[in-house]
C-alpha cells in the first residue's frame, strides 16, 4: 500500500498503520477534493465501486474502485463514445453540461448494472453492464429519460427505477431491463413533508425490511439531504432530514448515498460545491437512530472535520485527502486518427482506447484539426485540478507547427485562463489570454467567444522543441479559487506569465464542472501541423 502513497498524491505526513487484520486510516473532509459530482457508491465483497458524473468528458462515466474508501483508482469508463447526435463531434451545436448524468451503479446477482440519462437530444436513459467493472462495460438497453434516477432490484425479482426533479416518480422494469413493464407499477410517491422547490437526486436501498429513498432538497432554509422511508414499496413515505451542516465555510452539502462498510459501519458519501474546483466528496459516518440512517458524528447531522474509516478505531494526529489518480479525457468525442501515442516499444502509433482510459505519463504527437477556438477545438485532452492546491506542467515541442495553429495549456471552463503558443509569420508567441464562451440554451452552440490578451512573450527559434506551460490552482478556503501560471524553456526556471490570481469559476447554466486541466492544439487557417506533447 506505501507504493499508492506517490500516485495518489498524499501528503509526506500521511500514515498508515498496518494491522493483521486491516489498515487504520484518517481522511480528511472533502476526502475528495476534486470534481466528482452525483455520487453512487456500492460495496461488493471487498471493493467499493463509485461512479461519478462527467458529461461532455470522453471516454465517460469513471468507475473508480477502492478497499478502504481512501485509495482508488479508476478501473474503467462506461463508454468511449456517444454518437447520438453531432453536438458529441463539435458540429451543429456541443454538449457542453449535458451528455451523461447522475449515474446509478447497482449489482445484483452477479452482475453490476449503471444506468444514466443522456442529457440532450435524444433524450435517453442508457443502461450498461458487466460481470467485472475491470474489464469493461456492454451498452445493455435504452430507456425512457429518467433525470436523476436509481435502480433498485427487489428481493422478489422485481425491478424499479425511481427518478425525477420536483416529485419522485417509481416506475417498474423488465426483469431484463430492457424496457418499462407492462402492466407494472407507474405512480408519483407519496412523500410526507417534502418541501417545495428543486427536489432531486434519488438513491433508494432496502435495510432490514425498510424502503429507503434518499433526496437533496432546497427549501427556504437551504439545501438538506432528506430520507424518505416506507414498509412499502409504493408508499406512503415518512421523512426525516439526515444531514443539514455547512462545512470548511462553504454553504451546505448534499446529494449522494450511503453505503455499508465491512465490519458493520455504514458511510454517508455527499457532494459539496466548492466554487472553480467543482463538486467535491464528502464522507459522514452513518448511525441507524430510531431505523433512520442520520449521517453526521453520533448522527448529529453534521459534516465531520475528519472520518475514520472501515470501522477502525485508531485516530492518528495526522490524517490526508484522499484522492483520486489522475486520469485523462477528451472534451467532447475525440478523433483517433489525428492522435499517436508512444508505446512501450518507444514507437508512435494511433491511439487505441485501452477498457481503462488513458493514464499518464503521455507522450503524444498530436495533428492539428481547423478549429475557432478553444472551446470548439477537437481532441483537446482534460484532467482534473484538485484541492486544496494543484500544480500540473506540460511540455510542447512545437517545431512542426503550420502558420495560424495554436497549442498550449488553460485553466479549462466557461471563463478560462489560457497558455497559447501560436505561430505568425514563421514566428512563435507565447500569450496568455482571459477567454469567456456563451452559448445557446438549445443546443448549446457557440454563440461568442471574447478573447482578452493580457501578455505575449516572443519565444526564441532555438527554444522551439521544449517549451513547458503550468498553472497553480489554489483552492484553499480564503483563496477564492485562483490560477497563476508559468512558462519555461529548460522545465527548471518558470517566469510567471498573465494576469496574476486568475479568478476560475463554476457556472452551472454553461460547462457545468469544475476548472479542468486542458491541453490542446488546433488550426486557424490550413490543418495537417503537429506539435509533440507531454504530460507528466
């Protein structure tokens, strides 16, 4: 387990202690300081499964495995590509926001199941399966759109999904899943004291005899997360508030599930918006009061500072973040053949999705596609910027460059922060530009992109084959979400470039997720250039 503690980006303090029986670890809150919206974690055997969404992002829908809750890697996406409609290729709109949502993983009967509603035109529930999420996943069927939705197979065999924004609808499956059921169960729930408003984000299990429904609610006195609970199925459902609690001074946390640990402990996995970062993870312990599964210390509600987990009782002065390895996904459906990735052998070949997705170090060549900007750009590669701070370098070898193309490294959302080298004249630049994108409320094209260029450096001919870019993010409360970025010609001495403290925002109503990492390199005027990248 040491060997994870470099990959996963702990911290030189973190301990560990090894028993005969388990390992004995404290996590910090959010134990997930990065973007990994609508949570859905399960427990099978001796690996927890969570899932995540990630929406415009391929290849999509990131199932990460872990032992202990704290370390976990990624063991495979639900699908490398949608091709539903043209927005997913860039053309007659994009997707940005939309594409896969709050995504339902379940195993029954040796198999595990997700299901997702693609968020765009058609409107589609879409749902996979596997016997092992290591080996990846088979599109299975498609259903009806349902927003928000959780599976739930019932101890008799049937088959429910439960979805909705506003009132929680229940309807009944197929055994298969293939489609709704004839004749089953359509109805709208009873919820006693569901308040007004947005209402959404469903979970539902059974726990000794009892239906459980889980809900985020937004009532006049802030965001709660609400359990519902019946003997029956179908309701009526009695409600209680299980957590309500600010934390780390940002407003309340909710949305997720709970899940049983190994030894009998159950944890309460909610998200918690925290600005250009994203939607990071929280996790609670979960006490059974009364046959409620309030979340909280002793069930009080509350958003701990720290969490020990798997039911082991040794506390350490120092506990960590966990976190999530860094993995890599093209914003928008990618174009295999203008990507080449070097080998084991050492050779450069077309890119081959590998069942895991792309892991680092990368080192690719990449062929310029004709493009307007960053935001339409094709084969642009994102990763995840993380708390409470981040750092990440690239190295460009632009040589091969056309007139006209432009690569570089941003600070990746609706506003972002941009590194661009771009070649005039048989001449390179370094800029950093501010660049905001609006787009339509149908299809979401791009109706405008401003360009705000804060600083252009000249870069020597002889500097071309190596030129590194970084940004720092800082995501520490008080921060307020910053970005400064670097550049440098021998990857030792960086020169701070651009608008110091750059502000980096979430936005729901445009790209709908935290600052990512973005590479990218596209044409403005004729295509076929290629620029060597690198990324630690």
């Amino acid at each position: 387990m040491a060997a994870l503690l470099p990959l996963l980006g702990l911290t030189a303090n973190a301990q560990l202690t090894e028993t005969t029986d388990r390992q004995q670890i404290t996590v910090k809150n959010p134990f997930i300081w990065a973007d990994c919206p609508d949570p859905d974690i399960i427990r099978v055997g001796e690996y927890y499964y969570l899932v995540t969404t990630t929406m415009h992002m391929f290849p999509g829908a990131p199932i990460m495995r872990s032992k202990d809750l704290a370390h976990w890697e990624t063991v495979s996406y639900l699908f490398d590509a949608i091709k539903d409609t043209p927005r997913y290729d860039l053309q007659e709109g994009t997707v940005y926001g939309r594409g896969q949502w709050a995504t339902t993983l379940r195993y029954n009967n040796g198999t595990f199941w997700a299901l997702f509603v693609a968020n765009d035109d058609p409107h589609k529930s879409m749902v996979f399966r596997t016997d092992d999420p290591a080996k990846g996943w088979t599109l299975h069927s498609r259903l009806p759109a349902y927003h928000d939705s959780s599976l739930f197979f019932d101890e008799d065999g049937r088959v429910y999904v439960f979805s909705g924004s506003g009132d929680i609808r229940l309807v009944e499956l197929t055994a298969d899943l293939t489609a709704e059921k004839p004749g089953g169960i359509r109805k709208t729930l009873e919820l006693k004291g569901r308040p007004q408003g947005l209402h959404e984000g469903s979970r539902f299990i059974k726990h000794d005899g009892m239906y459980y429904l889980l809900c985020i609610a937004w009532p006049r006195t802030g965001r709660e997360e609400i359990c519902y609970r019946s003997r029956n199925i179908e309701g009526p459902y009695e409600s209680k508030v299980i957590l309500k609690s600010d934390f780390g001074g940002f407003p309340l946390a909710g949305q997720g599930t709970i899940v049983d640990g190994k030894h009998g402990e159950w944890y309460g996995v909610m998200f918690q918006d925290r600005g250009g970062v994203g939607r990071v993870l929280t996790i609670e312990p979960c006490t059974w009061i009364d046959g409620w599964p309030v979340l909280g210390t002793n069930g009080d509600g509350i958003i701990p500072e720290t969490v020990k987990l798997d039911g082991d009782c040794a506390c350490h002065q120092e506990a960590y973040y966990a976190k999530i390895e860094k993995d890599f996904q093209f914003n928008h459906n990618y174009l295999k053949d203008k990507v080449q990735v070097k080998g084991v052998d050492g050779r450069f070949s077309q890119l081959t999705m590998p069942t895991t997705g792309i892991r680092g170090p990368i080192d690719w060549i990449l062929t310029s596609v004709k493009a307007n900007n960053i935001y339409d750009a094709r084969n642009t590669l994102t990763w995840r910027t993380w708390g409470p701070t981040c750092s990440d370098t690239i190295c460009l070898d632009v040589r091969r460059m056309k007139d006209g193309d432009k690569a570089g490294l941003a600070a990746f959302n609706g506003d972002s922060g941009v590194l661009t080298v771009v070649k005039e004249g048989g001449q390179c630049f370094l800029t950093m530009t501010e660049e905001n994108v609006q787009l339509s409320n149908n299809t979401k094209e791009i109706t405008d992109v401003k360009c705000k260029e804060v600083e252009r450096v000249k870069i020597p001919k002889g500097k071309l084959g190596a030129i590194y870019l970084r940004f720092d993010g800082d995501f520490r409360p008080g921060a307020h979400d910053v970005a400064n970025f670097y550049y440098s010609f021998d990857g030792k001495n960086f020169t701070q470039i651009g608008t110091p403290n750059y502000q980096m925002r979430f936005d729901y109503r445009r790209l709908f997720m935290g600052t990512r990492y973005a590479a990218f390199y596209f044409a403005t005027k004729a295509e076929g250039g290629q620029v060597g990248l690198k990324v630690k």
